[in-house]
C-alpha cells in the first residue's frame, strides 16, 4: 500500500501528535472507574448496542447496527364483540391428541 504524501499540516501536526497515534488515528485512552464503567465518546447514543471481542490483552467494542423499528400490528377495523360470543377461552381449541388420554 503506498504511502499517502505528507502535507504542510501533516507536518505541523506531527510535531504536536506521538508517532502511535498515525497507526491508528481514532484511538483513544478509556479508563475504568471502581465499578468497572467506562464512558464512550460523543459519538454514543443511548441504547446503541455493541459487540465487545476479547483478544488476549486487547478489548475492541463493534458498534451493532439498529433494527428498522416497525409499529406493532393493529386492525384498521376494530372487531365486533358479537363475534366473539360464542368462542370459550378456557376450552381447548383442538382436540386432545390420543397419546395423551392413554396415558
């Protein structure tokens, strides 16, 4: 992979910046409090959900994508209570299979 060319504030910014930080720009250093909790930076939301891979000495959070969030399903018509006064809810829908009156 080439190596992109240096630019004048590049080089302005690498006199002020440690040399790790070009390896990977985004890193950042969290520390844990007594009850093991760290803050994430601003980019976090409330509720985003991620990943946290262990590898040896090296924790690494994967942000997980949201589920599309559907409203719940809802007649458009409301239903008749006339429809439903024949139907007893404490008596089984189907009849009982013969495995279980043999037992």
């Amino acid at each position: 992979m080439a190596t992109p060319p240096v630019t004048k504030k590049m080089a302005r910014l690498s006199t002020c910046v440690p040399d790790y930080w070009w390896d990977n720009p985004t890193a950042m250093k969290l520390v844990a409090d007594q009850k093991r909790r760290v803050v994430l930076p601003k980019p976090a939301k409330p509720g985003d959900v991620y990943e946290l891979l262990e590898s040896g000495t090296k924790i690494v959070l994967v942000k997980l994508s949201r589920p599309a969030s559907h409203p719940p399903p809802v007649s458009e018509t409301p239903i008749d209570p006339r429809a439903l006064e024949g139907i007893d809810i404490d008596e089984p829908a189907f009849p009982p299979i013969a495995d279980e009156n043999s037992s």
